[in-house]
C-alpha cells in the first residue's frame, strides 16, 4: 500500500478530494507560449496539432519532438500574440484535440503566474535540500519550494522544520508511485524538478513532460562515473582530480546538458590496512569533500534556470548573452595559475608555408 502524503502539521493523508490534474508544467521562454504534448506514440500526432495551430494564426517558433519507450513527446514554442481568438478558446481547443488523439496538452502562456514553483526530491542524504531550504528561506532563490517529494520518509523531519510539505511516494523498497508523483507536481504547478540527490531514475513518463525542467546533480565530472557510486568509481580509478555536476535529466542516465561544475584535488589514500576498510576510507575521504560543492554547484544550476541565463541547443547547454557571475568551473584564481606556454605554434607555421607553396 503506498503511503500518503506527510504534511507540516501532521502526518497524516493527504486531501483525497483533491482534483487531479493530468498534465506536467514547464516554464516559458522568453514571452513565447509553450505547449507540450505527452501521449502514446502513433502517426499524424504532428500534423494534427500544427495544423489547428496554423489554423487559428498562430506561428511555430521552436518545436522539438521525441519518443522513447513507446512515450511520444512534443515541446513547442509558438508566437500566439496576434492569434485568432482567446487563450482560453486556444486552451480549450486543444484540450479537445489531445481528448481526442489520447494526448495530455499543456498550454503556458507568459506572464501566467510571477512565482515559479519547485519540487525536491531526495531520498536520504540531506547536505543538498538543506542548503536548497537555507537559500529558500534567505530569498536566495527566486521562487517558492512548494514540496518535498522522496522515497523514503527519512527527510520529513527537514521539510516539516520549515513548513513545506513532505510526500513520500515510495513503497518499503522506496520504489516510487509515479503516477502519484505526476499528481502532486500537477496539483502544485510544478516549474522545476530540482533531483537533491533523489537515487532513482524517473521513468520518460516523467522526464518527457518537464524537459530540461528537471535539475539533477552527480557527484563526478560528467561524463565520467556516470550511474550509481560515483565517488567510488573514482577512488578506484585512480583519478587525481575530481568533481560534482549540475545537469538537466534526460532519458538517458546522466547524459543530459550539462550546466556547471565544480573540480577538486583527490586527497592521498595510504593503503596500509584492509583493503575493504582502506577503500571505504577513501570513498568517505571523497564524499567530504564533494559534497559540499554538490549543493554548491546545485543552487547555481536553479539560480540559472529561474534568472533564465540557460538555454539548451542541441543537446548542449548555452548561457545566454549578458549572463554574468556564475562559476562554470574552475574558479579565475585557478585560470591565472595555469601555464600559457609553449603552444602548438610550430605545426601551425609549417602548415601555413605548406599552404603558401601550393
């Protein structure tokens, strides 16, 4: 039986009478309308909807569709200022059409609402969501953590101490209810998924209806050590240098746009012991160290995102022109230290008098 939500001022269930809505949310670039389109994957799901768009005068910007697993998703962004008829008609007519083709279809207009709302997930590691509640409570982040959604019920006590409300949606092996997940981002107008180091992977049911909504953070410089035990996977590497990322979740595990990171020196281990005792130590050394860049390098991803100085082309991450004071890497101080000689001069100039020989 899958337990119910655990609110702020008990734990007991959540409103069952609450109406649930069916679709995801995503947030609005740049006061274009963004309609995203979810559904089974079946022929003309494209020509139906661009067409009621053409239809009623509305210009197509942007549009991005995949499917995977049999899930088809469609992202556009369409110019719908001088459109034939009201928002609500618009709203309405594709409501029907996605009745009609089995579609969820979410229509967000600019200016719909001035604070983003956003959802944390975790599991059970807490240094990450207790910077996230510290720099919500201080106004360092523009927008409202509205829930705090895991697994496991371990963080309850966190989100209860600063009166968000906590949803476990994990059975006893902390497998989660993604229906019930859907529900809840819905019935709080989710903008962004923020992963505080959520230990699952979410389904493309999911990630297809918040695309390049959802935030993940991974404690190796990706895309090295993708997947489970990073900071392990590094130890027994070997690596020298390490580090944590700040990425959008894609479908594929740990391979989405990459947004910042953070590198830092692997301490020295002397293997004097038990082999398992001295690699546990390492590991641990590791995660000292990491973490604290994790939750670092996590809030500077949101801060991104919500001040909208992110954009994603081609399955790259891009700051957008005028978008200054973030740390994408290594800080300057380390840039100033960095040798600027000798470079590959020498191969360039014989190319160059090859060339001019011809």
């Amino acid at each position: 039986m899958w337990k119910r939500s655990l609110l702020p001022a008990d734990r007991g269930t959540a409103d069952d009478d609450t109406t649930i809505l069916s679709t995801g949310v995503a947030a609005v670039t740049s006061g274009l309308t963004e309609i995203t389109v979810i559904g089974e994957d079946d022929t003309g799901l494209i020509a139906r909807i661009t067409s009621l768009l053409f239809d009623r005068g509305i210009n197509i910007e942007d549009l991005d569709q995949a499917v995977h697993e049999g899930v088809f998703r469609m992202t556009m962004h369409v110019d719908a200022s001088d459109m034939d008829g009201t928002r609500e008609e618009l709203r309405a007519d594709l409501g029907e059409l996605g009745d009609d083709l089995d579609l969820d279809v979410q229509v967000r207009f600019p200016g719909d609402r001035d604070t983003r709302n956003i959802a944390v997930m975790v599991t059970k590691e807490s240094h990450c969501l207790e910077r996230l509640l510290a720099a919500h409570e201080s106004g360092a982040i523009g927008a409202e953590i509205s829930a705090v959604i895991g697994n496991h019920d371990y963080l309850f006590p966190l989100a209860e101490d600063h009166g968000i409300p906590f949803y476990d949606i994990g059975d006893d092996a902390g497998q989660p209810d993604e229906d019930w997940l859907l529900d809840i981002l819905a019935d709080h107008d989710i903008d962004l998924i923020v992963l505080a180091r959520y230990m699952r992977i979410l389904s493309p049911d999911v990630v297809f209806r918040y695309e390049n909504r959802i935030i993940n953070v991974h404690p190796s410089l990706l895309p090295s050590f993708p997947g489970a035990q990073a900071y392990r996977q590094a130890v027994e590497k070997g690596v020298r240098v390490a580090g944590v990322t700040a990425h959008y979740v894609t479908t594929d595990l740990d391979q989405g746009p990459i947004i910042t990171q953070r590198a830092f020196s692997v301490p020295e281990t002397v293997y004097d012991g038990d082999p398992a005792e001295d690699m546990g130590a390492a590991v641990a050394s590791l995660e000292r160290r990491g973490q604290p860049l994790e939750a670092e390098v996590l809030l500077e991803a949101i801060r991104m995102h919500l001040n909208d100085d992110v954009v994603v082309r081609r399955g790259r991450s891009h700051l957008r022109n005028g978008a200054e004071g973030y740390q994408l890497g290594l800080p300057g101080s380390v840039a100033s230290e960095l040798p600027d000689e000798p470079v590959d001069s020498y191969s360039r100039h014989s190319a160059r008098q090859a060339s001019e020989q011809k």
